[in-house]
C-alpha cells in the first residue's frame, strides 16, 4: 500500500527592499517545492489571491517539475533555483521547460539580487497616508457603528493600537484595570471620548510623518499569524486575543527605539501578554518564538516546535497564508 507523501514545512516571509517596502513574498520548503505542494499552497490555502498585491518567488526543484498545473499564475511567480541547480547542466532541459512556459527563474541563494531584480521591474506604488485610517475610524464612530467593526479596523496599526491602551490605561480611565482586548477598551473609553482622541491624533500624525511605519505590515503579519496559531491550537477567545496584541507589540522596540518592557510599561496589560513579550516564556511566549523563527528558511528546530504546539504541517502552512493575507489587506489601507 502507497502512502502519500508528507506535506513539507514551508515558511513563507516578505522581501523587502531598501526602504522595508514589501516587494515579493517567499515561499521555502525544507527541501526545494514540487508541483503537487507548491500548487496546494497557491489554490488550497489561497496564496493565490495575494499574488494579485505581490508576486512570490517559489523556491523549486526543476528536475520533473511540471509548470503546466501553475500556468494561471506565471505572470506573478517567479521560480528560485539554488545555485547547484542552476549550474547542473544535466539539468539544462528542464530549466529550458520552464523558461519556454513563461517563468522568470532567479537564485534563491541571492536574495539581494532577487529583490533588487523584481523591486526594479514593479511599478512604482505611491504610500498611502495613514491619516485615511483615522479618517475612516472617524467615521464609523460618528456613524454608530458596531464596536467589532471598529476594533477590527485599530487592530490594523501598531501605534494606533498602542496609543489607545495607552491612553485607556490612564489614571483618569482605569485605575488598576487590565484591559484584555480592544473592544474593552473601545468601551471604556466611550465613543465621544472616542472621536475626540480620533480627531487629535490626526493633526499630530500630519505634524509628524505622513506614512505608516514600514514595521507596521510586520507587525500585523505576527500578530495575524499568533492569533491563527492560537485558533488551530484551540484556545479560548480571550487568548486568542492575548496572541494577537504579544504579535502586534512585538515590534514596539524598534518603532520607540527603546526596551519593550519600558513600552508597554503604562499599558497595564494582561500578565500573559506581558510575560510572551519581555520574558518569551509561558504560551505565549513559545507562540511568538516560532512566528520570529518564521522570519527565516525552514528549519528542522522549526518544525519540532511546530509538531510540539500540535499543529499539522498543512495548517501551519495555511495559517502563514492568513496571516500575509491580513497583513497585505492592512498595508494597502494603511
């Protein structure tokens, strides 16, 4: 009896230029990709529908790999061949089938040069200003809207997210109260309130910089991948929402340029989070591990990890897609 083959690990990360503008994504698997996993990722998991923002550089094994099933997405995938593969000249013919079916190949052991080759042939993107988020909080606040539907949208800036625990966390709001998730906050502090802070914090961004952080497409990438790991695992909703702020603030080190305990001091946040990000122990701390592991190829560390949290190969996969998904969405809006 045949067994079918197991799924590889795979990671699947952003590359940047040199302003940290996501160009490409990059799909790696512990060994180079075949056509049967590469093709399950784009269409099982939905890989696809990101290429529509950004092209991926798949890294592939040319020997017996078929282009045929991946014919939709040529124009937005670019096939990385190490350099042994690249130089084997038994391997000559097949790199030749590729090329003849319309695949760009490039080296996935120059990511530099990838990077520098595909940011030079995209088109030239204008930032968004990220006073439109706040002009979209605006209104949905002044229009009623569900608190859900608000919380979504503050979920989408780090900053944003920090400034409104930090403020809800006042001596004036919430003396010794933890606040476990946006929408606590949201309520706490009231929707007048709500539209006042709104409405400042768009004159300080236009005194300050007119464009979101490039941390920020980052920081929703780990904190929609925390919260997608936290699901499959099946944690509680409250939980679910401790592994998307440890995600979100991950970054708030490099975005104040100081500790991150000191950031999040005034924040008087859940001691879970709290611990996931200053000590990297207890759940959440081992959830936000593997996400910054992620930030890499894949590793055999990675993948016991992985088995350890419970989680199949093909849901961490998955879960990597909707995290990129979330993130992709979050910059465009930003």
């Amino acid at each position: 009896m045949t067994t079918e083959p197991r799924f590889p690990l795979v990671t699947l990360q952003p590359l940047t230029d040199a302003n940290q503008a996501w160009v490409a994504l990059r799909l790696c698997g512990e060994q180079p990709l075949d056509t049967p996993s590469l093709a399950h990722v784009l269409s099982g998991f939905g890989l696809a529908d990101i290429l529509v923002d950004l092209p991926c550089v798949a890294c592939i094994d040319p020997a017996g790999f078929d282009p045929a099933p991946l014919a939709p997405y040529v124009q937005r995938l670019q096939l990385a061949l190490t350099a042994a593969a690249a130089a084997d000249a038994t391997l000559e013919p097949a790199r030749a089938v590729l090329s003849a079916a319309g695949y760009t190949l490039v080296s996935s052991d120059d990511v530099a040069q990838t990077v520098q080759t595909i940011a030079a042939a995209a088109p030239q993107k204008k930032e968004a200003s990220t006073r439109s988020l706040l002009l979209k909080l605006m209104t949905l606040v002044t229009s009623d809207a569900d608190t859900d539907e608000i919380e979504a949208l503050i979920k989408r800036d780090p900053n944003l997210s920090y400034q409104l625990l930090k403020l809800v966390n006042s001596v004036a709001f919430a003396p010794g109260k933890k606040i476990t998730s946006f929408g606590q906050a949201i309520a706490l502090l009231g929707r007048r309130q709500l539209q006042r802070w709104l409405q400042l914090l768009l004159y300080a961004r236009q005194a300050g910089s007119q464009h979101a952080s490039p941390l920020l497409p980052r920081a929703a990438q780990r904190a929609g991948l925390m919260e997608a790991l936290a699901k499959r695992q099946g944690l509680a909703r409250e939980m679910r929402d401790h592994a998307f702020m440890v995600g979100m603030f991950s970054l708030l080190d490099q975005l104040f340029g100081m500790p991150v305990a000191e950031v999040i001091a005034p924040l008087n946040l859940p001691d879970p989070v709290v611990q996931g990000l200053t000590t990297g122990e207890g759940s959440l701390g081992g959830l936000l591990a593997i996400v910054v592991a992620s930030d890499g190829l894949p590793t055999p560390a990675l993948g016991e990890r992985i088995a350890r949290l419970g989680i199949a190969r093909e849901d961490w996969a998955a879960a990597q897609v909707e995290a990129l998904r979330w993130a992709v969405q979050v910059s465009k809006e930003a």
